[in-house]
C-alpha cells in the first residue's frame, strides 16, 4: 500500500502540473486575439475620431448659421412689423402679434437646425438646464448678436430713411424704451417678470413630461410672446431679448437706458432656470439615451 501511494504521488503531481499549463496556454491565446483587437481598434480609432470630429464641427456649423439666420429673421420681420410713419401706422396689438408670429415662423423653419433660441436668455436658460455646454452657449450668443444686428442692417437697406427715424419713433425703429409714467426700478421688474414667464415656457418645452407634445411648440411661443407684448408692449417694450433690443439701439445709436434690457432679461433667465430645474423638472431615468447630462 505505500508503495501504490508513492507511485499515486508523482501521477497527481503530473496532472496538476499539465492542469495549471493548460490555463496559462488558454490565457497566452486570449493575450494574444486580445491584442490583434486592440491593434486592429488603434488603426480604426484615429479615422473614426477624424469622422467624428468632422460631423460633429459640421453639426456646430450648421447650428452657429441656423441660429445667426433665425435671429436675422425675427429681427427684420419684426421690427419691420413695428414701423411707424405718416403713411404706415402699426398699432401695439399688431406690433405684438407680429413679433409672436415671426417667433412661430423661426421655431418652424430653424428648430430642427438650432433650437432657435433667438434669445441669449433662452441660451443662458438652455445652458443652466444642462441642454448645451458652455462652448455652444457662447457660440449662439455670437450667432444671435451678429444676425440681429444684420437682421436689423437689412431692415435699413430695404425702408425709407423717413420710416426709421421720424417723429412718431424719434429714437428708430423698434427701439425699446420705458414708458414715461415708469421707473427705471418698475421696467427693470417688468422686464425680469415677462422674461421670467418665458424662461418658465422654455423649461415646460425642455420638461420631459411634456416630451409627447412637441408639435405645437412654436404656436405656444408665438402665443406666447404675443400676450406679453399685449399686456406689457406700451410699458417697456416687452423685449425679453437682449438681442432683440441691441441691434435698433446699435443702427440708431440710441442708448437710453438700454442696460435695463440686458440685466433684466438674463439675471431673469439665471434665476427662473435654476429655480425650476431643482424645483420642478422631471429627471430621466437613464440621462444618457436621452442624451441629456443629469448632475
């Protein structure tokens, strides 16, 4: 009995020893299919940043001119809606109805492109609510200051000297001012509750409980714009829109109390964005299908 243990011994000895070579041979094969992957994936990987890279420049592209032509649109359209002269009389009801449905106009043709914010409110908004980085942000607010002023250049070319600047709108055109009988205080309140409803629409659009009802977007917007304009139009001009405010000012060097427009508007917009999206938005339950960065 000894000795079959003894001649039992070297046996166990040989078969753990060919057990243990087996695996070491299995994994020096996987090593090696497993670097042919990754060498064959490092050759692929630098065409496919290139690829990438290049669409993803093209979709900026196509963004940066998306948003720099809607925002000319709604500035000439609308402006030119807000006309005044001797012969051309343009009441406030229409000048808001105009300036809602160009936003409609804008929404429809550019949405799909950009986003059509047309708005550095609506940007900052979108920014906040983690839609865009910061790269983009900047970009639009570029894209939105260029086309409005251009928008606005081309309403000059195209009008009469006499219906820009005359005595019914001695300050030009679609210049935004404060009425008389109001504060700067009181339009600087305004300015921030009318651009805070708006931001409050956004965020209901961007809402993902909201994300089976996107076709009336932009008639929600036009109607939108349109009612405060009604309401607040012969107050402060219910600009909301820095943007919308700047390109008149700049073609007509008209600065009166044209800060009002800027610090309302985006101190408004970086407030109500904040307050409802850690108030009120719904998160999704997996952010990255959605394509949607959640903290």
């Amino acid at each position: 009995m000894p000795q079959q243990q003894q001649q039992q011994q070297p046996q166990q000895r040989q078969q753990q020893q060919q057990q243990q070579t087996v695996p070491s041979i299995a994994a020096l094969l996987n090593q090696q299919l497993h670097r042919g992957e990754l060498q064959s994936q490092s050759k692929l990987q630098p065409s496919e940043k290139k690829t990438v890279k290049r669409s993803e420049l093209l979709k900026n592209v196509a963004k940066f001119f998306g948003e720099f032509a809607a925002t000319a649109v709604l500035v000439y359209l609308g402006c030119m809606g807000c006309v005044n002269s001797s012969s051309i009389i343009n009441s406030p009801l229409q000048c808001s109805l105009t300036f809602g449905f160009v936003v409609l106009i804008c929404i429809q043709c550019f949405g799909c492109i950009s986003g059509a914010h047309l708005n550095p409110a609506v940007t900052l908004a979108s920014f906040i609510y983690e839609l865009i980085s910061w790269q983009m942000a900047i970009l639009y607010f570029v894209a939105q200051i260029l086309g409005g002023s251009i928008g606005y250049g081309l309403l000059v070319a195209s009008m009469p000297k006499n219906m820009i600047c005359n005595s019914l709108t001695p300050m030009g055109a679609c210049v935004t001012s404060v009425a008389s009988n109001i504060t700067l205080w009181q339009a600087v309140i305004i300015e921030f509750l009318l651009t805070s409803i708006l931001i409050c629409v956004c965020c209901g659009v961007w809402d993902l409980r909201n994300a089976d009802v996107q076709d009336s977007v932009p008639i929600r917007f036009g109607l939108t714009v349109s009612c405060i304009g009604i309401v607040a139009g012969q107050l402060t001009g219910a600009s909301m829109n820095p943007v919308r405010s700047f390109a008149p000012a700049l073609w007509n060097n008209s600065w009166e109390d044209h800060w009002i427009y800027w610090v309302a508007p985006l101190t408004s917009s970086l407030v109500t964005s904040i307050a409802y999206k850690y108030g009120f938005r719904s998160k999704p339950e997996n952010p990255k299908i959605l394509g949607i960065t959640q903290p």
